[in-house]
C-alpha cells in the first residue's frame, strides 16, 4: 500500500455489474478514491475533464468508442493520467494498440481483485504492468510490418483487386517496378499470395475499410 498518497480512480465499463465490482474494489482501500464510473465513451470524456483522474481503468469494448480510441482521446487532454486496460479481449493486437495510444498496464477481466489493486497501485508510481497471460498473448502476436509510403500505395491497389499492369497504370510506373514492390510487400508481411497479403492488411490496419 502506498502509505498517505491518495490515487483518484474513474471506471469505464458498459456493463453495470462490472462497474459496481470495480467500484467496491477500489473504494475498499484506504489509498484510493473512486471519482467517477462511466458507461461509454462519451459520459467518460465529461467526467475525465471534471473528476480529472490520476488512473483510468478502461474496457476496450466500448458502444460508441473504442477503449483504444478513448484511451488517445484522453491521453491528449491529460499527458499525465495514466490508464489501466481492463477487458475480456484477447487480442494481442488490441494490446499493441492499448499500449501505443498511451495504456500503462493492460489486464484481462480475469484478473483477482488483489492483481488489479496492484496493477492500479504499481502504475501510481509510475510502473507497468502487463498480467502474464497478456504477456505471452502480446509475444505471439506478429509486429505491424513496415511497408514504405509507396508499398503501402501499392497494396491498397491489391486489396482493391487491381493487377500489377492496372497498378502500374494507375501510378504512371513500368509493371517491372510494381512487380519489386509487390514482391517486397509480400517479403514484409511474411506471407507467399496476394490474398493473404490482403487479409494481414486488414488485421493490421494498413489499409481502412472505406479505402477499399
């Protein structure tokens, strides 16, 4: 326990039961405060902004946000708060992302009430926290790869069911030159056809729906 130091501490969870059980938990300890318990995105951007929180525990699946998204949004507001992940997703990607939109530690709903607490209690002092299982989960999840300005010009070409000679038109290049950038997309995400090129696009994000 941290001796005086109190950490104010929002939720953010859809589901009712899951906010009164984070909520008992927190407000149990004599070295947190519960200020505030939010249901969506939305109602959790007003309360970050009047209950200002040091720690916010968020669920990734959110009605109309998405927990990574809020997790940024909040960041930018407050370079200083720090966020815990709380969630039922397994997904080593939504990991990757937690982390990278600004998530300190990232739990799975699983968690005891005494990995949470210390979860909580270790990002207060400025620590991280990655539960194991999360940690192996996040080592078998491939890196995004990095594709060049122009590679990934190109695979959205691909995903779009063009050719290399349409490809090459569109881009006012020889076929030659999109034949190496293609071979050089599918080198980076590891994989030996097209259509698999296409669906590791979509899993990492390199190429938006609405690109499509």
């Amino acid at each position: 326990m941290i001796g005086s130091v109190i950490s104010k501490v929002m939720l953010v969870d859809d589901h009712p039961m899951v906010r009164t059980g984070l909520g008992a938990i927190v407000t149990s300890q004599s070295d947190l405060v519960l200020v505030g318990a939010a249901a969506n995105a939305a109602e959790a951007i007003k309360l970050f902004e009047t209950c200002l929180p040091d720690i916010t525990l968020v669920d990734l699946s959110l009605p109309d946000r998405s927990g990574v998204e809020l997790i940024r949004i909040l960041h930018a507001k407050s370079p200083h708060a720090k966020f815990v992940v709380l969630t039922a997703n397994l997904g080593g990607n939504e990991i990757a992302k937690a982390l990278q939109a600004g998530a300190h530690a990232y739990l799975f709903k699983d968690a005891t009430s005494e990995e949470i607490l210390t979860t909580i209690r270790t990002v207060s002092q400025g620590g991280r926290y990655l539960s194991p299982a999360v940690g192996s989960k996040l080592d078998e999840t491939p890196t995004r790869p990095d594709l060049t300005t122009r590679e990934l010009e190109v695979l959205r070409w691909i995903v779009r069911g063009h050719s290399n000679r349409q490809i090459a038109k569109q881009l006012a290049v020889g076929e030659e030159t999109v034949k190496t950038h293609v071979k050089n997309i599918l080198s980076k995400l590891n994989v030996a056809s097209r259509s698999k090129a296409i669906a590791l696009s979509h899993k990492f994000g390199l190429v938006q729906t609405e690109e499509t």
